[in-house]
C-alpha cells in the first residue's frame, strides 16, 4: 500500500530522515514511534504530500506520489491539532468538508457514536478540546477510504470514547484498511497496532511485531522494550 525508498529531508542543517526505507504492503494497523525530533512527523507529512523530500520515493498504492495529487483521496488523515475555523458550526464544517471531498459519506453514524447530536449547533470556537477531537475523528472517518493516518488520535478523549475510537480502528481493519498511527500513549499502541515502526534519528531501528520487539530487547513488556532501545541509543 505505502512503499517508500532512500528517503531524505533536511530543514536546513538539520538532517530529518536520513535515506529512510519502509514498505507497508498489507492491511493492518501500523504505529510509527520513536522519541520528539526521530521524524515520525516528517515520515507522515511526506506520505501526505505536505513535506516535499530532498530524494527519494513514495508509492501509494503502486503510484508514484511525485507531482501528483490524484492519491490523497485515497488517504483520510486525522491531524495532531485540528485549527477548525472557530465562527463555524460543527454541522456546517461537516457539510463543508463532504461538499469539498464530493464524496458519499458515513457521517451520520459516527455522530451518534461520538454523541456529537447536541453539539451540531454550536460553534467550534466554543467546543471543548476534547469534543473537537470528537469532531476530527468524524471528518477522517465519514470518507471510507482505503489508507487512514491517524496523528495522535487518544488527544483529548474522555474513556468511553477512546473505547468507541479503539472499537472504530477495529472495524476499520476489518474491511481490509492500512492504518498508519503515532501516539506516545504505549497501551493504545500495544492494544491496537499489529505491527510498530520505530524511528531513531531519521531512520527504522525496528520494524515488526511487539512481541518480536519484546524478544529482541529480552525485556518482559513493551514500554520497557521501547525505554531499552532508546537508553541503547543515548548510552
């Protein structure tokens, strides 16, 4: 689904993703990890089309992303910060974003889910952090598309709906999506993800399955796993 070769960028001196390979064939959910500056952000912006590398290539569904956007409506993406227009509706955004993407949607569903009915009416301006979160979860997942990324998706939720989210990523996989996620909560990441990506410094230390990670670093669970490699690293 996401194959990507030899990939750089650098920010000026600093030096992001240092000639980066990964291939995400199957569907499943994917966590990308790794500590604040490793290039889990730039990895996902590039994927997006927001973050032009210096070299390399990204391939989504066999198609070479390189001056060319037609892919993106194969992508529903869930930002870390979601900056909604704050004089605008929460009924009004969603008829915006389905009218924008011309697209049948699942909109209607995922509103009651999230138990977004008495907020339709109010402005976003108003909303609580976590309720807009509510809002972003529904504009990524009304589209049915067959890849979504979702960055740091945990942000905000109250209990019941981080179990509703985990439910809904569940039922996503099972239609045979890629899910692509970052999240530094590592019980939502041993909970749903299939398989971990871990980043060191702009570059895949560890590609696989939490318990082949556990194995490698012979450590007991998976925080202890993640806390080996980096303290491996920094020695």
């Amino acid at each position: 689904m996401v194959t990507i070769k030899n990939l750089y960028k650098s920010f000026g001196k600093n030096d992001v993703l240092k000639g980066l390979d990964l291939e995400i064939n199957n569907a499943g959910i994917f966590a990308i990890l790794g500590p604040n500056g490793s290039g889990k952000t730039t990895l996902i912006k590039s994927i997006l089309g927001m973050v032009i590398p210096n070299k390399g290539t990204i391939n989504v569904q066999n198609e070479n992303i390189k001056n060319n956007s037609n892919y993106r409506h194969k992508i529903d993406y869930l930002p870390q910060i979601a900056n909604f227009p704050s004089n605008l509706k929460v009924k009004e955004l969603i008829r915006m974003i389905k009218d924008l993407r011309g697209k049948s949607t699942l909109d209607t569903s995922l509103i009651t889910t999230f138990q977004l009915e008495p907020f339709l009416n109010k402005k976003l301006g108003n909303l609580s952090g976590g309720t807009k979160q509510k809002v972003n979860i529904v504009l990524t997942f009304m589209f049915n598309s067959p890849i979504i990324i979702l960055d740091e998706p945990t942000t905000g939720l109250d209990p019941i709906s981080l179990i509703r989210l985990k439910a809904l990523i569940q039922t996503e996989k099972e239609k045979g999506k890629t899910i692509i996620i970052t999240s530094h909560i590592m019980s939502f990441v041993e909970e749903v993800a299939d398989e971990i990506v871990f980043l060191l410094e702009g570059q895949i230390y560890f590609k696989g399955s939490i318990s082949k990670l556990k194995s490698q670093t012979k450590q007991p669970d998976f925080e202890h796993a993640i806390a080996s490699i980096l303290q491996e690293n920094h020695a």
